[in-house]
C-alpha cells in the first residue's frame, strides 16, 4: 500500500520500463509489451509474458508494443500498461493517488507529452510530471547539471537517441533521432534477408545485436548459429552468422547516431564544446552497449567516449533522484505537468 511518500518514476521506454518508488529504488524493469485477444479486446499478459509470446501467437492474439519510437502509438493500450505495472509495483490498494514523473524524448511534441500526461493520470496518478530523458540520464549516471559545466549526454533507448548538451540544470543543444536499438533489429532482419534469403524474428535479431553485433571492427571476430526460415523453400534453416556482418548490417543506423552526436557538438557554444572536450561524452541507455560504439562515435568526434555504469537503469536512477528533489526542479519540470 502506499505510504505518504511512496511517489514514483517511470523510465516509459518503448522497449522496456523502469519503476523507481521513491525510498525504495527500482522494484521493476520489464518489457514494454502487452498480449491481447482480438475477440474480448482483453489483456492476457503484459511485460516478460507477453514478450514470450511475440512472434509465438495465434490468430485471436496479438502481442504489441504500444509505444513508438519514443512516443504512445496506443493510447489504450499504454493506460493499461501503466495501471499493471502500478499496480504490480505497489499493489492495487492505494491510500494516497502518487505522485508520478516520467521520462519522455526530448524532441516530443506538446500533443505527444499531453497523452503521456493523460494516460499516466487515468493509471492513477495525482500528479503527473515529465522530465526529458537527457536530463534524467545525466542526473542517473551521476552528472552534477546544477553546475554551469558543459555535460553531453548520449541515451540510446530502444526507439529513440537523445543526444544533448547540458549545463545549469537544462538543455543547451540537443537532438532526438528515431535510430536506437529497435532499428538495429530491423537492420539485422533485412540483411538477413537480403544476404541469406532468411526471415529471423524481432527476438532472434536482438540475440544476434546482443551477441555478435558490433559498431566497431573487433580483433578477433565472433560466430553465432542463427536459426530462420528459408524464404524460397520455407523450411527452417541453421546457418552461422559472424560479426563481421553484423558490423555491415549496422553500419548505416550506427552512423546516423555518430552524425547526429557530431551535429549536436558542432552547434555546441564554445566554452561549452571545450568542457566536453575536457570530460568526455557520457553514454546511456541499453543501445550504449552495442559492442565498440563508445569507440565508433569517439572517433568521428575525437572526444573520449565512455558508457556509463548500469547504463541501463540511469534514466530510470535519474527520474528517481528527481522525486526526491522535485522542488529544485520545478523550473525544468514547470509546463510539464498535469494534475488529476
């Protein structure tokens, strides 16, 4: 039950959500997806039950992601994910109605954080806040923003890159792209396709991502056996896979990241460009840890580049930190926000 206090954050990634609760840390991190029958229009699973069954369903269900590239494509769906993953958190008898901030993209539009404000207060929120996911990454990997330093942040989710330049407390420059990990997996799938004549699914191209994939050449390469269907004889093949291709399959959604980050510096004011300079790029989020893309986009900028530690959960860690200091963030937050 909730208690006076028990406010929460949520990292709403179109991959994967956190929930942060505050005093209590991170209590879930689950899949972004929600199993429903077409017939009763009712949800059967929702986060790691219903990510099994991606791919794997009979006609009468189907398993979505109701978000897109960063922002709610189902709104109806997105409330009942939220309403689940609340409920899971803290149970479904609540005393007070908590406060709520969620991370969002930073390129959002005002229709875009409206729904994400309403779906969030019918979950059940009194309060909804957004802070956008630059500022909740570099306060979660450790940033002191308050300072009038230049910080740049890199946060790779699974539908959106944010790349911004922070200093006292907001964003000076930024970028949002609709290149992150999600368009490495369809990447991997039309190469598949295209190179081996094989259909693979959105489950199997991330294994691969996550195994062999690469934005960077490696010393030694690695293989992997890939199982798939053959598109002219349509029986299942097994064939192996290295990481060499993986690195062609990649290489063009790894260099519009890589320009982006480069547009960003080159619109960078100079006392700012040269604090960069001086402390590196942060990298976050879970496409941070694509092998070698800390050294693919520190050679196109010729600025160190380091992933952050727990890269995953910083955006999550961020929006958390946050809860417990909303008064000195206010002024970042103040238009973002809805009441219930």
């Amino acid at each position: 039950m909730f208690g006076l206090n028990s406010d929460i954050g949520i990292d709403l990634g179109t991959a994967s959500v956190l929930v942060f609760v505050k005093n209590k840390g991170i209590v879930l991190q689950e899949p972004s997806v929600v199993a429903i029958d077409k017939n009763t229009n009712s949800i059967l699973a929702v986060g790691q039950e219903a990510r099994r069954m991606l791919g794997r369903t009979p006609g009468n269900i189907v398993a979505i992601r109701p978000l897109k590239d960063g922002v709610i494509s189902d709104y109806e769906v997105t409330e009942k994910m939220l309403k689940y993953f609340i409920n899971k958190t803290v149970g479904k008898k609540w005393i007070f109605k908590p406060k709520i901030i969620v991370c969002v993209p930073s390129g959002v539009t005002e229709v875009e954080k409206r729904a994400v404000i309403d779906a969030t207060n019918e979950a059940g929120a009194k309060m909804t806040y957004l802070i956008e996911e630059p500022i909740a990454a570099a306060i979660g990997a450790g940033l002191d923003i308050a300072q009038p330093n230049g910080h740049m942040i890199v946060d790779i989710g699974g539908g959106t890159t944010d790349v911004a330049v922070i200093s006292l407390g907001g964003i000076v420059v930024s970028n949002s792209i609709k290149v992150a990990g999600d368009k490495f997996d369809e990447a991997i799938i039309r190469y598949m396709r295209k190179k081996h004549n094989i259909m693979i699914g959105e489950r199997t191209a991330e294994e691969m991502k996550i195994t062999i994939g690469g934005a960077y050449p490696r010393e030694k390469y690695e293989v992997m056996n890939v199982r798939g269907r053959n598109l002219v004889s349509g029986l299942p093949v097994n064939i192996e896979v290295t990481s060499e291709e993986m690195l062609e399959a990649l290489e063009e959604s790894i260099m519009t990241i890589a320009d982006s980050v480069h547009s960003v510096l080159e619109k960078t004011p100079p006392e700012l460009a040269s604090d960069i300079a001086d402390q590196g790029i942060i990298m976050t989020g879970g496409g941070a840890l694509l092998w070698g893309l800390d050294k693919m986009i520190s050679k196109r900028c010729g600025i160190p580049v380091r992933v952050a530690e727990n890269a995953v959960s910083c955006v999550a860690k961020g929006t958390g930190k946050a809860l417990e200091s909303l008064h000195l963030l206010e002024s970042q937050l103040k238009g973002n926000k809805g009441r219930r």
